[in-house]
C-alpha cells in the first residue's frame, strides 16, 4: 500500500484550502482513507469513520468539509474524487493542481 501522505498535502495546498479550517483535517483524512481502500466505498460510510476518528458525528464531518471547499463552487463528493484520482493516477489537470516544473518555466517566461 502506496503512503499518499505528501500528494495529498500537495494537492490541498494547491487548492489554497485554509489549514485553520477543521475541515482541512477532515478532508485529508477522507482522502487518505479513499486511496488506502481498494475497494468502491461510498463517501457517508468513510465520513463515519472519520467522525469516529475525531469522535465528532459524520454530519459535522461534511458540513466542515463543505466549509472549507465553499469557495471552489464544487461538490464535496467531486473535490474528493478528483483529489483522488489525481493523487493516485499523478495526473494533475484540475485547476486546484500544483504545476509541475516544465509548466512552472513556462508560466514564468
């Protein structure tokens, strides 16, 4: 089993999330969760793990994820699923997604 720990940091970075958001916490644990499991796993059953994690309830898990992504005008089921699936996959074609050096240059010329 693969440790997305710094993608996942990466990613939420790149998101321009704000860490003092406890839905930043929330979110990476989701994430993390997602990609440990190898099988389809609803996302309301991966909130209860986590809200049993934090010993908070699963609604207050969604709720501060919701916070927290407000701005990005997106789901929090899209977020996470494309946060996974790029971390897994390495393909970084959303607009939250770090630019890799080839595209950095670029940018900056």
């Amino acid at each position: 089993m693969a440790d997305f720990t710094h993608e996942i940091y990466r990613y939420l970075n790149s998101a321009n999330l704000k860490h003092s958001n406890l839905g930043y916490t929330y979110l990476f644990a989701v994430i993390k969760k997602m990609l440990e499991n190898e099988s389809s796993v609803k996302i309301s059953d991966i909130y209860s793990q986590v809200a049993e994690e934090y010993k908070t309830s699963s609604i207050c898990v969604e709720r501060a994820i919701r916070y927290t992504i407000l701005e990005k005008n997106i789901t929090n089921k899209e977020f996470i699923m494309r946060a996974c699936h790029e971390i897994k996959y390495g393909v970084y074609n959303s607009r939250y997604a770090p630019e890799s050096g080839a595209e950095a240059s670029k940018a900056s010329s």
